[in-house]
C-alpha cells in the first residue's frame, strides 16, 4: 500500500525534480509486482516504512512503536482517503464547470477551492446573526423587470466592491435574457468597514431613485472606474459628475446628498440583510435560494430556470 | 591509544554521524586526504616513463609506499607488495595466474565472501573444483587436505560476524599437504599485526580503503619465488621490460603485475594510511574494538530477541558486532538506526550470500567498529536498538 503513496508522492515531486524520479520508478515498479501479486522486490516498502519509524523513534519511541505496528493499516487508510480525495476532486471538478461551485447545484454558494483558483470570491463582511434567519422582501427598493413576476431575484450589492461590480455583467446579461419572467430588486448592503465610501455610493444611488432616475445613475455608478481608485477628496467630485451625466436636477440632488436623506433607507436595506444571513457582496436570493459571488450565468440560468418551471 | 584523539583526523566525524560500517570502508584521516592532494597539486605526472623530476618524484613517493607496506607486514622484500584496485583483483590475480590444472582443487571455507568464491567456480569450467571446508573447523580442514589440493584460498577474519581462523596452523598443515595459501586479509589487516613471514602464508590480498586509505585501492602480497613463477594476469604497458612484434620480455615482479598507468594519488594515500596505522599501532586498535565490542556484547548479547552471529565471546568477534533481531528485518533495522540517530551500519548478507542461504537467513545488521569510536558511539547504538526491539 505504502509503495501506491509513494508512487504518488514521488510521481508528482519527479516531475519536478530529477532526483525524485528513480524512486518513482522504483515505486512504480514496486506497485505493478504487487498488483500482479508477486512480492515488492525492490524492498522500497521496507524502506519507506523504517525510514518514517526510524525518524518518530528519534522523537517519541513509542508512537515509533504504533507506527511500526500499524503501518499496513495507516497506509491502507492513506491510500483510501487519498483515492476518495480525488474522486471528490473530479466530482467538484465536474461541479464546478456544470453551476460554478464544487457541490453541485444543492449548494451554489458553500467555498469552493476551484473559485480561488479563477480568481472568483466575495467581499466579505464578518457578521454574527442571532436567532433564525429572515428571509429578505423586495421592500420598496427599485427593481427591474415585472412586479409580479414567477422568480423573484433580490441582489445586496455594494457599488465599491470590486466582486459586486465584477457580477453586473452577469446580472445584465440576465435581466436581458430573462424581461419580464423575472423581477430583479437592487438593495444596498454597503461594506463601509472595507470601501470607506460604500454608504455615500448607495444614498447617491437612493438621491437619483427620488428623480426616477435610478437604474441609469446605478449602472453609472458600477461602470464608473474612478469611484473606486480616487482619492477620497476627490470623491464627491465623481458622484456629482456621474449625477450630471445622468441629467438629474443637480440642487435636488446635492441638497439630498448633503442632508443624507436616505441614510435610514441604506440602513435600513443593510440590516435586512445581515437579518437575511448576507455576510459578503454580491449575495442573491432567487426565490429565496443563496447565490455569493460573481458565480458563471450558468450557476443563475440552472435556478432560474428550475423555478420557472416550477 | 586515544580514540578522542584520533577522532580529530577524521573531519566527517564531527558532522554528528556514528559510523559503525567500518568493515566495509573505513573512513579517512586527513593525513591521507592530505596526501592525495600533494600528489595533484605538487607532482601530478605518470612514474615509470619520464625521466623528469616531477616523474622521479613520483616514483620515489610510490616506492616509499611500498616500503612503508612493507614493513607493516613484515615481508622480507619490498618487490613482495603488489598494488591492486581492492581484495578482489589480488584474489582474481592468483586465480587466473597460478596455472592451476584439470583436477587441481582449491579450498576454500564455507564462510567466504564472494570475492572468494565466484573466481573458484568460475574455474571450474576448466576442471578445476572447489571444495569447502568448515570455516575454523580444523579437523573439517585436515580431512579435505589431500595431494590434488594445490591452494587453500581462505579468509583469516571473517567480515560477517569478525571471527577469525587458526591461519597458522592451517598453513603449516596445508604446506605439509604440498598446498599453497592465499589468505584473504580484508578483514584481518585492517584490525590486527599481520606478519607474512610469522604465517609463512604464500599469498595475502587486503584492500586499502577498509584501511583508512583511500577508496579503489588494494594491496597483494606473494612470496618473491612465487611470484617470479606466476604468469601476469593484466598485461600491457608498464609490465615488460622490451617487446618485439612477436614477443614481449616481463619485468620482474611487482611490475609485471602492475600493468597500465597505476592510481598514484591512491598508492601514496595508502602509504600515508598504512603509517598512521603503524603509529597507532594494530595491537591498540585490536584490544580497543574488542573493549568497545564487549561493551555492546553485555548490555545486548543476553536480550532474548536478539540473535547474535559468531557467539558471545566479543574477544573472538574481533570489532564486528552481527546479529539479528527476531522478527525484524535486517535492513529495516539499520534504516531505522540511520534516521533516528544518524547510526550507520551495514546490513543484509554482507557479499557472504552462501553462508546465509545455508543457514536459512536473510542475513544481519553489522555494526563493525575502527579505532576512532567511542564508548559514546557504542552507548547511543545500544541504546538506540533497545528502542528498536521495543517494537516488536
Ligand atoms: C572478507 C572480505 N573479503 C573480500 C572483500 C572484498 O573487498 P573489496 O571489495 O575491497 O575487493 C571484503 C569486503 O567486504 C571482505 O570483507
């Protein structure tokens, strides 16, 4: 059993390392004696099992001693953790190019170590909730597509984070396919302790929702690069400009901004969210079901769909 | 004799390695290393040919080592030394050049190591049989004497568990009998006094590097007289005085055994390796690896999962402590030895394969002593195969 480990082990280090390869080798060879049933010739078991007794007993004779005993049996568990290991591997693997995440559709948003590697997470936000979760309403925020629409998708977003902004392309894409088979509610859940700015971006947001203008200021404020690299004197600078832009009548606008108007609304939006488990941006709830991150249009399509036809 | 003091010369040991492989090779002195740099540094030129300084200087400093192995042997000329690669081409030597005839048997022990046993069987397509006797059995000895026997090729000390044989009075029984002696002395040169004129043993083959010399070095004693009768067994360049296309006329021995460009930084390193011995004296190093082996034999030679191989007795086992332990591996033992405590010491059947399919077993672990060990060195290896055996 040891020899399949250390076939393992060293096959991977050889391709790194010349040095490793004879032992690969001889590991190789060890392992295809004993699949044909004939006994490990090279000696390489023996070798490997004394070298890791020999190295506890310089520490602790007797863990040296349960090694030595129970070697067969630790290397049979090794080798069966690391088959079951790599089977989950591929099946996440599987998963993930299917809904973008590793445990298939039941569970969209739980970590996935494939994320990481495409450079997709979350802005997170460390957040205890007590008691049982709410599930979050469209409120009176602005939404798009038709009211009474069969799916129901509510985004918390932050028009800072980097991941919220990284899903709007997504969300376009969505609401462009989906119309009015769909309702889709924006509510602020500003990160204020990581994007200083986040609840100044959100009023904004709230100030143009008070001129109906909300969905074109709210699409500026995503696609606007310099909100999130300006400096901080700068800031109110963009929002104005970006207010500008979008036509809205500038002494309203400023007037709300500056008296805050809708800092209880923002609040508001925040804590329905934190009450519904929202601990990052984006987080979505289609029909009530999770999804975090910026996931593939696939991981929205396969929930969307299922509760269309539903 | 001062094992701290002599422990100084030998830079590995202070990397923190118990080294207890020394039948196999010993390690060196720095006064070898030494010299095998002044050979490259100061006078890298071939002996023999050039008539230059550099080459003169080269032959003396060959020359001089010969003496000094000479002495160390006590052989009554300097011409008697050969130098060879190890203990096995001096033995391939005699095999090949002693002209041995269809019939003739050749003695041997049943404890040899392999570098004296294949060049016997190997003959045996030529007729000539091998025969084994009882190693250290003198009756078993006397009994396979008979008038076709023309050489007992035996080990003095045997490298499997450091017993050794009455050589002497084997020899004096084997030259009654007409019988030649090569005496394997790999493991007997190293440790102990050996006087080949004392034995009166007409061949005696060592290697140097089991010596404190330097790796791929040996050395073959013969009688003058038998020398000047055998015929060389590499030939070429350096072995002959003149050659005609058709003919060649030897050089008297060593010479003519010593054929093509020889391993000078080697041949001096052994010389320097021979004469650090001879100071400390054989005697010393004998009576301090029995001491030390005494003390491995009392604290682990009674425990009932270990087995020893060549008896309780440490005075007959010399420096070399072989054993085995019930139910263990032999080479699982010394991995173990090797990554817990940076112990190393050799195991498996030690090139005495015979032996060990004879007597059923897959072999042992050999802890073989030198004179730079310790009581230190032997406490932590005892302590450490306790452990071992708490294994099991
Ligand atoms: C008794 C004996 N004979 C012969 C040899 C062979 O020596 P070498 O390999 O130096 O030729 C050894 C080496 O282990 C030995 O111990």
């Amino acid at each position: 059993m040891i020899c399949i480990l250390t076939l393992v082990v060293f096959g991977v280090l050889a391709i790194f390392s010349a040095s490793h390869r004879p032992l690969a080798k001889e590991a190789f060879e060890c392992v295809f004696l004993r699949l044909t049933l004939r006994k490990c010739r090279t000696g390489l078991d023996t070798k490997v099992k004394s070298s890791i007794v020999g190295r506890i007993m310089g520490k602790s004779p007797f863990a040296a001693k349960i090694t030595y005993k129970y070697f067969e049996v630790f290397s049979w568990v090794l080798v069966i953790l690391m088959v079951a290991s790599l089977a989950y591997s591929v099946y996440g693997g599987y998963n993930y190019s299917l809904y973008g995440n590793c445990y298939g559709p039941e569970e969209i948003n739980a970590f996935c170590i494939y994320n990481a590697l495409e450079g997709e997470t979350f802005t997170e936000l460390q957040t205890k909730v007590s008691g049982e979760l709410e599930k979050p309403t469209a409120d009176d925020d602005p939404y798009l597509g038709k009211d009474d629409a069969k799916v129901e998708i509510i985004e918390f977003g932050c028009y800072s984070c980097p991941y919220s902004r990284q899903a709007q392309s997504t969300v376009n894409e969505i609401v462009q396919k989906y119309g009015n088979q769909i309702k889709l509610v924006f509510r602020d859940f500003p990160i204020d302790t990581i994007h200083s700015r986040a609840s100044l971006h959100a009023e904004a947001a709230n100030c143009a929702l008070e001129q109906d203008k909300f969905w074109e200021y709210h699409k500026k404020l995503f696609t606007e690069h310099e909100l999130c690299t300006s400096a901080e004197e700068n800031h109110l600078e963009h929002i104005v400009r970006l207010a500008q832009e979008t036509g809205l009548n500038m002494k309203q606008f400023s007037s709300c901004l500056k008296e805050r108007k809708y800092k209880e609304e923002v609040k508001t939006d925040f804590n329905d969210g934190i009450k519904a488990g929202v601990h990052g941006t984006p987080t979505f709830f289609i029909n009530g079901r999770t999804i975090i991150g910026p996931k593939p249009i696939r991981a929205f399509e396969k929930i969307i769909d299922e509760e269309l036809s539903k | 004799m001062n094992a701290e003091k002599i422990r100084k010369d030998f830079p590995i040991l202070s990397k923190g390695v118990i080294y207890l492989d020394n039948a196999c090779q010993t390690l060196r002195p720095v006064q070898v290393i030494d010299k095998i740099n002044e050979y490259y540094n100061d006078y890298p030129v071939c002996g023999g040919r050039s008539y230059h300084k550099l080459s003169k200087r080269v032959d003396e400093e060959v020359t001089n080592a010969r003496r000094i192995i000479q002495k160390f042997f006590n052989a009554k000329k300097v011409q008697e030394i050969i130098f060879t690669r190890n203990t096995t081409e001096g033995i391939n030597l005699i095999a090949n050049s002693l002209s041995l005839q269809e019939g003739d048997i050749v003695l041997i022990s049943d404890k040899e190591h392999n570098s004296n046993l294949i060049p016997w069987q190997i003959l045996n397509s030529k007729g000539i049989k091998h025969e084994i006797f009882e190693f250290g059995n003198i009756e078993d000895f006397k009994s396979k004497l008979n008038s076709s026997v023309k050489l007992v090729s035996t080990v003095q000390t045997s490298n499997l568990d450091g017993t050794s044989q009455p050589v002497e009075e084997m020899i004096k029984l084997a030259h009654a009998n007409g019988s030649l002696v090569l005496l394997d002395g790999a493991q007997s040169a190293p440790h102990k006094p050996v006087d080949v004129q004392k034995l009166d043993v007409d061949f005696f083959s060592c290697s140097g590097h089991k010596m404190t010399g330097p790796s791929g070095t040996g050395i073959l004693y013969g009688k003058y007289s038998l020398l000047e009768k055998l015929k060389p067994f590499l030939v070429g360049g350096d072995t002959v005085e003149e050659t005609t296309y058709e003919k060649c006329k030897f050089l008297p021995p060593p010479e003519k055994f010593e054929a093509g460009l020889q391993n000078y930084a080697g041949i001096m390193g052994l010389g320097e390796a021979v004469k650090y011995l001879s100071k400390i004296g054989m005697k010393n190093i004998i009576a301090h690896e029995i001491e030390l082996n005494k003390r491995i034999t009392e604290k682990l030679g009674n425990h009932e999962k270990i087995e020893i191989i060549g008896g309780l007795n440490a005075e007959e086992r010399g420096g070399i402590f072989s054993f085995n332990i019930k139910n263990m591996d032999p080479h699982e033992v010394a991995i173990i030895l090797d990554n817990s405590a940076n112990i190393a010491v050799r195991s498996g059947a030690h090139c005495c394969h015979s032996w060990f399919n004879k007597h059923n077993l897959k072999g042992s672990v050999r802890a073989s002593l030198y004179c730079y060990n310790t009581e230190e060195d032997v406490d932590k290896f005892v302590e450490e195969i306790e452990k071992v055996l708490l294994l099991c």
